[in-house]
C-alpha cells in the first residue's frame, strides 16, 4: 500500500501552502524533523524561461513553502534543476524564483558536471549521467507541476525527475527515444535508478503543485491554465501520480508511466494498493480538463520503416504559427534531429524538415511564445479517430 495526502488549497500564499504540505506530511506519515541536518535537493519544474502565471512552472510561491518547511526543521536546501534550452539564470528570474532565492538564502547546484546513477533492472538503460549535485545531498524532495504532456501524456512526479538529467542530454534521449512508449520506458528506467541511489526510507519525497494547472496542448506555452486547487503528497511517484490523473479525469491507460510502471512493481502495482488520505477525490475531481491532442500516432506505425514513410499521412506535427514566433530559434537548438532551420529570406517562422522530424514536440514544448501549434497528419481523417 501507498499513502498519498490529497488537500485542497486555492492560493499560492507561501504561508496557506505551507500549512497544507505541513497538513499532508502529519496524514502520509512523514515528520517534517527529518529534515534536520540532512541536505535536501529541491527539484521543481522551471522547464523554460516563462512567468509563473503560465502554470508551466512550479510556482515560486510554492517552492517556497516547502524551502521554508525544510529550513524551519534544520535542513539545508538545495535547488537542483536544469532547463534544456535557456540558462538556469533566466528561468529562475523569469519565473519569479530570485526573490525567494534570496530572501531563504538557498544555494543552488551546479548542474555542468555528471555522475553516473545505475539501475540493474532498467529495461532499456542500465546507467545514467546526472547532476553531480545529486551525490552530495541526503534527501530528494521532488516538486512537479501536474501538466499535459504531448509524448507522455501526463508530466507530474516520475516525469519530472527528468530535469536531473543535464541540459541538451535531455534531447538526445528524445531522439533515442522518439516513441511514446520507449520513452516512458526510459523515464523509468531513471526513477529505478533514483530510487537505487536513496535507498533509504523516506530519502525521497514527492509535493505536486496543483493549485493551477496546465491543461491542452502542455507542457509548454501552448498549454493553458487551469484552476483545480489540490497539493498531492506521497513518497511513492506512481501512486501520486495515479491520483493527480484520477483528480482531473484522464485517461489512466495513456499514461504509459504508470501502466508500465506499476507493471514493474517499484512500490504499488495497482490503484487498489492506493490509500487516499485528506479529501476525497471524488469531492475534488475537475470536469472537463482538457488532454493533449497528441497521443503519439497509430501502432501500426511505431516501427521505424513505416513511421518514415507514413508519419506525414498519419501522425501530427508540430508547425510554427506566423504573427506569434519571434525566431528566438529556440526551437532550433532544442531538436534533436536537426529538423528545424532559420527562416527563409522574407518569411517569419523557422523551417521545419519533416522528413527529418522525430515529433519528439520539444520545439512546442520549449517555445516561449506558444508560436508552435499541433496539426494533423493529412490522412488522418481516415482512420476514423484523432491521433
């Protein structure tokens, strides 16, 4: 069984945040005193350079609250985070963290060098590079933003261990690992691994922000707000993460994260090994949240001939809307296929190569300007159902 405190909470003041994490640790079990001495990385969700308003980044008011329950019980946080494109820098300051950064007096972890964390039992990996920060600290508390997401459907705890994999590694991956599945199988892989490497109790914590939320086209620009109100906390990843789906009404099935990971049994291996603590999701579910268009294509064409030759006809792709793209050429330098070029004498968007275009959807992901929309392959009409 797996414990996992579900609270209402409709602001970011730092202070009603804290109350409510303070609330969710006493019902899951955890005391806040073990904290005490221990060096904590803290690990929000700063994917790119946006304003917090845009609900594609752990709000700073957020990450405070929990920065300040660590400090008030004798820890020593640490922000451990590594954006793909732009600098930490500027995510930390567009994203409104600097204030909180200096007011706690949190030090923050240099993300250039790597060290190796295994995992015997990866399916697909076995070792991976991450933050050298990693090995210096005691503790992870992991803080998500629960958000749509156009390759895995769904971004919340495991998938936000991503971002301790450094920089532009982040995309080779993605062009290892183009496919849904393969790539949710290698998400996994990385949370076997940090599981592997704190391996003591209670060494890794998971506080979901769920105050507002990104709905649509996430986990980028092209996503929107939404309100649901929650705080989720659980030490175990997937049983939060299957309990953010159910608060918002997804479809558990496509969210490969979980069907494969509970099939793996790192800790529950099924919704009914989950014990909701605090409010009752049923008393809390939105309706009508909206999901990704995106679900990664046919079956049929997941091989890697067909997809070549097919994907065009069948599977979406991402494409540069004039008027909003301002060719900061983020996108270029994200993509791990090399599919994107500068614009065209006298054109206003950057070329997009989709022969060569993997629809990984990091340019969408990464764009700061939500300039890049999703449109359907030309067939897809043909298949009798939305791709």
């Amino acid at each position: 069984m797996a414990d996992v405190a579900l609270l209402r909470c409709d602001t970011y003041s730092p202070d009603v945040v804290k109350g409510r994490i303070l609330k969710g640790l006493d019902l899951v079990g955890i005391d806040p005193g073990c904290f005490r001495t221990a060096r904590v990385a803290l690990k929000p969700n700063l994917l790119t350079a946006v304003p917090p308003e845009s609900a594609v980044v752990t709000h700073p008011g957020f990450f405070e609250a929990v920065a300040q329950i660590v400090i008030d019980h004798g820890g020593k946080p640490l922000l451990v985070e590594s954006p793909a494109v732009v600098s930490l820098k500027n995510a930390l300051r567009k994203a409104g963290y600097l204030p909180v950064i200096d007011k706690l007096g949190i030090e923050i972890a240099h993300m250039d060098s790597v060290e190796k964390i295994t995992y015997e039992h990866g399916h697909l990996f076995k070792y991976f590079e991450v933050s050298r920060a990693l090995g210096d600290v005691d503790m992870i508390v992991n803080i998500p933003k629960l958000k749509t997401h156009g390759l895995t459907y769904l971004s919340a705890a495991v998938k936000n261990l991503f971002g301790i994999v450094p920089g532009m590694r982040k995309s080779q991956m993605h062009l290892r690992f183009p496919d849904k599945r393969e790539f949710s199988e290698f998400i996994l892989d990385l949370y076997g691994a940090v599981i592997n490497r704190f391996d003591s109790p209670g060494a890794i914590l998971h506080i979901l922000d769920a105050v507002v939320s990104l709905e649509g086209e996430g986990p980028g620009t092209s996503g929107s707000p939404r309100k649901t109100g929650a705080v989720i906390i659980s030490e175990d990843a997937l049983a939060l993460d299957s309990v953010a789906v159910d608060l918002v009404g997804l479809d558990m099935n496509l969210v490969a994260t979980l069907t494969s990971g509970f099939a793996r049994e790192f800790g529950v291996s099924s919704r009914d090994e989950i014990h909701v603590l605090g409010e009752r999701i049923e008393d809390m579910r939105i309706q009508g949240f909206l999901p990704t268009k995106n679900t990664g294509g046919p079956l049929l064409l997941r091989g890697s001939f067909l997809r070549r030759i097919m994907k065009n006809l069948f599977v979406e792709k991402p494409s540069p809307l004039e008027g909003a793209c301002i060719l900061c050429y983020q996108c270029r330098h994200i993509c791990p296929a090399g599919a994107i070029s500068e614009a065209k004498k006298g054109t206003k968007v950057p070329q997009f190569d989709y022969q060569r275009c993997i629809r990984c959807f990091c340019c969408q992901e990464i764009c700061p300007e939500a300039a890049i929309t999703i449109k359907k392959g030309r067939l897809q009409w043909l298949m009798g159902r939305r791709y």
